[in-house]
C-alpha cells in the first residue's frame, strides 16, 4: 500500500506495488484504500496528523496575512508626522538657492540660540535675503518619537536691512527705550476714537494681534499674557489705577468694534459684564496700519485663506509717553511685565 502526497511519495509497507483500487480525496493528498475498502489503523493515524498539520498551516497563513495588514497600516499612519512652528528672530550669515544660514536667539520649546542652516519652505525669495539682514520668520518642523526633523523657515519678514542697497520699499523702525512714541490714532471695541495721547501719565502695555489668527503661540498667546497680566493689576488697585492695557488689530477691515468687542470680553472673562475700562481693544484706519505697523516692528504679509503672516511686537510705554521696554518675541513671562510695569509706575 502507498500514501501519495503532492510532490512527494511515502512507502507504507514493502511489498509489489499494485493498482490502487480506489482513493479518499483530502486537500491535495490521496489515501489508498485495501482491497476491503478498509483504511488501515496506520493510514488513519497518518490521515488525522495531516488534518492536524493543514488545519494548523490554515491558521498560521490567517496570521501572516493579519500581521502583513496591520503592518501595513501602521507603516501608512507613519508616513506623516505632526508639525509644529516656532517663532524666531535672528540675523542672515550667509544664503545658497536653496537655505539661508541664521545666527538666532533662543527658541524656547526648541532650540538655544545658535547659528544653524536651515531649508527655506520657499526658495524663491532667498534673491530678497542678504548677509546681515535682520529678520523675524517662523521655524516650521515635522515631530514624532524621536523628535524634532526637517526644518523649514517660512512667513520670512525682513525687519532690518544690512546694506543702503538693499533697501527696501519699507522701512521698519526697532523700538528703542525713550523713543518717542507718536500719536496715533485708533477706533476701540465701543466704536469710539481714541489715541496714545490720552494714555499719558499711566504705564501702558500695547501688543498686536488680529482676531483671526489660529496660531496658538502668537495672537492667542498674547492675549492670554495680557489677561494674565490684567488679573495681576487687578490684585493692586493702586497699581492698576496707574496702568492701561491696549491690544491693536492691524486686521481693521475684519477687526470691526462689534468684532473686538467680542474677542475681547471673551478674553477677560467678564463676558457682556466688560466695560474695558482698564483694557482696550483697537484698531488703526486700514490707511494708517503701515504707519503704525512699522513704528512697532510688526511685519504684516497676506496669507492663505484670509490669514495674515506676522511678526510679533509688545511694547511698554511709560508715563511720559516714551518707549520703556520691547519684547518681540512671545517668549516673555507675563509675571516678568507686571514687574516692569510696576517699576515704571513708580517713576
């Protein structure tokens, strides 16, 4: 009697081979029978190992096909990690068509200062940029496990030019301390007009944002200091009587009083209860945004969607309308203002 199995063929017992006279199908292999019909005791053992042995192949192949899928899943989820963009201000050492070397300052979450090369999201304005330009841009970088990769300057803004040859079309002017600053002229969340003349003999805090911005490290962040910084006058009503916040939109076509008024009480928390007596919220006609714009070092380029690309600009101005401190980044601490407001009340 023989067992034949595809490919290959196992002799049960020695003996004359003969016809098989009929034969059991199972998967891919043949049982052969005696001449009773009868399948001996050793081909049936041998008839339940190779059931045992398929059944058990079915299995691992389900598994292997299983683990390939959820391979293949985890490898798709892999393929794009989550960005996350940083501020930064720093100073052009040198350029290629392709990246601009940046000596910066320290980006909080991110880096220390250093210089370091960095890939321009867009390569077609590296003939704007030069050695020795000052420039304020956002740091974008895809993040995953292992941390922080690729690295990509865009929403550039140059805010100091090196040479008289490059000069551009606009000129940005740095706060400095005792700079005066000029009576501009601005339409608050009540729809009334009012001035930075009229600040005078208080300490008054300005930063700039528009009521659109979804970036959580700029607008976002500035009105969360300056609610934070607002509560901590708030403790000292000596202090807070001698002190004055104002939040400027450089967005006044959007920005409408209704508009502030709402993003600002919402800020405060005080809801429809707001009188913004200690606190306002502003914006320039649309013809005097570059003026103003430019007096505080806020650059402003059109973006995407209706958004607005930015720099970042808060300054504090003394009771004698002249400039006290600037901060142009967002990596300053709320409680670090509050002292330097108060110091400046003091005076």
């Amino acid at each position: 009697m023989q067992e034949h199995l595809r490919g290959w063929t196992g002799t049960v017992k020695a003996g004359k081979r003969r016809p098989l006279p009929m034969q059991m199908r199972f998967g891919d292999f043949c049982v052969a029978h005696d001449d009773a019909g009868e399948v001996p005791v050793s081909s049936r053992q041998r008839i339940m190992r190779l059931r045992r042995i398929s059944f058990l192949l079915l299995i691992v192949l389900f598994v292997v096909a299983g683990c390939h899928q959820v391979t293949h899943s985890s490898s798709s989820e892999a393929v794009s990690s989550p960005l996350k963009s940083f501020p930064v201000r720093g100073r052009i050492v040198a350029t290629d068509p392709t990246h601009v070397t940046l000596d910066h300052a320290a980006v909080p979450g991110f880096m220390e200062a250093m210089t370091m090369s960095y890939k321009l999201k867009d390569s077609s304005i590296v003939s704007e940029l030069h050695p020795g330009d000052l420039i304020t841009a956002k740091i974008l970088v895809e993040q995953d496990a292992a941390g922080f990769r690729n690295p990509q300057l865009e929403n550039i803004v140059v805010v100091g030019q090196a040479k008289p040859d490059y000069a551009p079309k606009v000129q940005y002017h740095v706060p400095q301390k005792g700079d005066d600053v000029p009576d501009f002229k601005l339409l608050n969340q009540d729809g009334k007009r009012i001035d930075f003349g009229r600040f005078k003999g208080r300490v008054v805090l300005v930063t700039f944002i528009y009521t659109r911005c979804q970036l959580a490290d700029f607008c976002p962040r500035m009105s969360m200091n300056f609610a934070e910084i607002d509560k901590a006058l708030d403790a000292d009503p000596a202090l807070y009587a001698k002190t004055h916040l104002l939040s400027i939109s450089f967005d006044p076509a959007y920005d409408t009083p209704a508009v502030l008024k709402k993003y600002g009480s919402a800020y405060t928390g005080r809801f429809a209860k707001e009188t913004f007596s200690h606190w306002d919220f502003a914006a320039p006609p649309a013809k005097e945004v570059p003026a103003i714009t430019q007096f505080f070092n806020v650059g402003v380029t059109p973006g995407d969607a209706k958004t607005l690309t930015h720099s970042l600009s808060t300054v504090l101005i003394g009771k004698d309308g002249k400039v006290v401190a600037w901060y142009p980044t967002n990596e300053w601490k709320p409680a670090d203002v509050v002292v330097a407001m108060r110091a400046a009340a003091a005076n």
